[in-house]
C-alpha cells in the first residue's frame, strides 16, 4: 500500500487533547546498526504490528511503500528482544476539516517535542493541504525529523533544530 503523508512541528496546540482519543505508542527499528532502518516494530495499546517503510522516489519522504503485519505479543515481545532504537509517544487522534490529525507527545527523554502527522487519501489531496496556522513547519523532507533520527535524543539536543523554525525557542 502506499502512504502519503506529511509531519508538522507544532507551535502550539490549539485543541484540548484529553478530549480526542490517544494511545501510547512504542516504536522499535531494527536494525540498530542502519542508518535509515526501514523496519519499524510497534506496540500502538495493545495491538502489535511490524512495518517496512521503503521510499518510492529517493527524495520525497512523504510517499512511501508501506506494509504492515499484525504480530501477538508472543512475536512483538520476541522481536523487541533485538537490538534496536526506540522512542516512546503518546498519539492523539483529532478531527480537523476532513482529515484526522495525529499529533505526537514524545516521551522521556524527546518530553517537549511535538510534532503532527497528516496522513491523505492520494498525493492530489496532499499537494492541495494547506499547512494549518498552529504549525511552526512542514519537516516532512527534514531527515533529521525522521521518527529513527529521533531515537536516542534529547529534546535539549534538538533545540538547535528547532530555533531554524523558530528563534523564540
């Protein structure tokens, strides 16, 4: 299947998000010694799913070949045993025009980091969106934004990243 979808960095939340629905979210990527891993092994509550992100043109991030298989937590606990990078989110699902915002909450040590995912129907949809006026910047082509590269760092030491869209920060 195909995915189209970009990220935003926040600027401020403008939705009470205790009232939208959330799942804490657990993200593994395997290998641990890649780069650019492409597997993504994720505890979303208590479902379980491994995914393969490919890209389909080298130098956009926001479509991407995606497959997904759902795993027991027998599987997932086995997998997670691996080497591997993780960061933990707590996910918010909110309504907005026709779409469904997922706005992230990085946990531990990424606590203060928010970022958004759009995900649309077809890349027709997604050219013609709009970046809403609660977003700081679309980071969707910024690697360093990339759920992987995030893994293993602090907010603190991202703040550097951050002010490029911001310098009130």
């Amino acid at each position: 299947m195909l995915e189209f979808e970009k990220t935003f960095l926040l600027k401020s939340i403008p939705f009470d998000l205790q009232n939208y629905p959330h799942k804490e979210l657990v993200d593994h990527y395997i290998p641990v010694e890649s780069e650019h891993p492409k597997l993504r092994l994720r505890k979303r509550g208590n479902l379980f799913e491994i995914t393969k992100k490919t890209l389909v043109q080298e130098w956009d991030c926001c479509v991407q070949k995606e497959q997904t298989i759902d795993l027991n937590k027998q599987e997932y606990d086995a997998l997670a045993d691996l080497p591997n990078k993780y960061i933990r989110k707590l996910r918010y699902y909110v309504p907005y025009e026709w779409l469904v915002l997922e706005i992230d909450l990085f946990q531990d040590n990424l606590d203060g980091l928010i970022l958004m995912d759009v995900e649309f129907p077809n890349l027709q949809t997604m050219e013609k969106f709009s970046i809403p006026d609660f977003c700081l910047a679309d980071v969707s082509q910024n690697p360093a934004f990339a759920w992987w590269m995030l893994c293993g760092k602090s907010y603190a030491s991202l703040i550097w990243l951050i002010r490029q869209y911001n310098w009130e920060l």
